[in-house]
C-alpha cells in the first residue's frame, strides 16, 4: 500500500466534503444507531456524560455537525473541533457562529500535534476520525497530554479484525478497497487498546454491530441513489462486483485516565 502522509488526508477532505454532505449528511459517520444520526450523537454524548462536562474537545469534527448539535443540547459546555481539513473548517464555521451558542470553536490542526494546552479537557472525543491516524502511537501520547485527570477518552472506529488468516480472494479484495477509501491501514483493536493502556488509560470496549449499528445510508452514498452512481461513488472509483464484506467491525473504546504510565 502507498505510504500516506499527513497532507494526503487533508487534501482527500478537502475534496471530497461537499461529497459527504450531499450524499451522506452533515454527519461524516458509516455506522449509526437505529439509522439515525441524531440518536447516534444522543447515544455518544450518554457515554461521554457531557451533562457534567466543562471542557469538550472533538478531534477530527469534520464540519462540526456533533459541536453544534451538543452546543445546543448542552448550552454549558466549551467545545473546541480540531480537523485537518482547511475546507472543513471554512464550511463549519458559519454554521456554528450563526446556530451554536458562542462557546464552540473550529481549528485547522493535526491532531497528532496539537498546540491546545495540557490536560485541559475533560472529554475527548474522536468519531471515525482515529483511523485516519498516520500514528497512532503517537496520536495516543497526545490524548493522554490533553486529557485532564479524571478525563474521558471516546473513540468510536472501525477496526480489522484480529485474525486474518484463511481469507478467501473477495474478502482480500474488499479489504483492499476499503483500505484505498480510507487511505491509512485500518488498525487492528488490540493495537489501539495496548497503546491506550501503555499511556495509563483503562478502557471499556462495546461492541456497535447489527441491528442496531447498521451503515445502509454509507453504503447508499458511496453506490447508487434512484439507479445512478453517486458523486460520491465516482470520486472514491466505486465498482460494484465485490460480494464480500471486509474483514472490519465497528466498536466503541472508553478510555479513562488512571495517571499510572505503564
Ligand atoms: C470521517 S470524518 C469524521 C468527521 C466527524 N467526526 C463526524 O462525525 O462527522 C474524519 C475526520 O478526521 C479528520 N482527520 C483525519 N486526520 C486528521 C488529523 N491528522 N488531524 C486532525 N483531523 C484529522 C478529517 O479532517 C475529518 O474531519
């Protein structure tokens, strides 16, 4: 697989977000709870408690759908949206000063550096966006850097599954493209969850599956609306003749900080 660096995701979000708006929502997400964006943000903002949270940080917000659906719903809160994406930033600004409550904000940044001060907040969240990581191990350091001491960590990803032996050609295939969609290898969980606890976090795992967790509207907005290809479809060079579904699932970690660093 091509070797990808930092500036090949920018420029991947960069072109292809006004993709996902037209043919996925405003909610750049592939799994979602009882098919609704809406119920998957309430249900993520349950695990994160943001009722008694100060200081939220969203890493990899994409245009802000979830800062300003939670800026409404938790008018207390500060949120601060990181994504690498300057076009990302430039569609989700406007709506959040226009509709959210003054107390959300869009950076352009790399979430494996960033300069937001230590240990500041108490949430941190990350959906579908760690798997865009270039470095994980070091994308991990810096959640561990930012979140405050009794702080949270949620991640909501896909992962590939633990073994891989024995694959039939289609499931290889089909992992293969997935793999060019999301540009970066897709990590396998034990891996972020070894990471996680090397940098003193204790982590719950839950498992998003079907039939609840279900990606009809992804799979919809990356092939056919009413017959025809989606624009979607023909950025990302969709063909439609694998029958396999890639050896991935989606799961959810909760990452709490314990201050002992492995
Ligand atoms: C699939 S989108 C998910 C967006 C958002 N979390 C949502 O739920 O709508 C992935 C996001 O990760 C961001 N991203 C990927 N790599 C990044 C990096 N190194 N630093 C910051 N953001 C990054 C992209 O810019 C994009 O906003």
């Amino acid at each position: 697989m091509k070797v990808i660096n930092n500036t090949d995701i920018t420029k991947y979000f960069d072109e292809a977000s006004e993709f996902y708006m037209q043919d996925i929502g405003v909610v750049f997400q592939a799994v979602l709870l009882n098919h609704s964006p809406v119920a998957t943000l309430d249900y993520l903002a349950g695990k994160l408690n943001l009722e008694k949270a100060k200081e939220v940080l969203d890493l990899g917000c994409g245009i802000g759908s979830s800062m300003l659906y939670y800026s409404k719903r938790y008018p207390s809160i500060n949120l601060t949206g990181v994504t690498i994406s300057s076009k990302q930033v430039e569609i989700g600004s406007l709506p959040l000063s226009m509709w959210g409550n003054g107390k959300a904000t869009i950076l352009e940044g790399d979430y494996h550096y960033t300069n937001l001060p230590s240990k500041k907040y108490d949430r941190i969240y990350l959906f579908e966006s760690s798997c865009y990581s270039t470095d994980p191990t070091r994308l991990i350091a810096e959640l561990n850097r930012l979140c405050n001491n009794d702080g949270v960590v949620l991640i909501k990803d896909i992962f590939l599954d633990e073994n891989l032996e024995n694959l039939s050609a289609d499931k290889k295939e089909s992992l293969n493209r997935l793999q060019q969609i999301y540009k970066v290898p897709v990590a396998k969980l034990s891996d972020i969850i070894n990471k996680l606890e090397l940098e003193g976090f204790e982590v719950e795992v839950e498992n998003l599956d079907p039939p609840k967790w279900t990606m009809d509207k992804w799979f919809e907005g990356f092939t056919l609306k009413n017959g025809t290809l989606t624009d979607m479809g023909k950025y990302h060079n969709i063909q439609n003749n694998i029958t396999e579904f890639p050896p991935v699932s989606w799961r959810l970690i909760k990452a709490k900080k314990t201050n002992e660093k492995l």
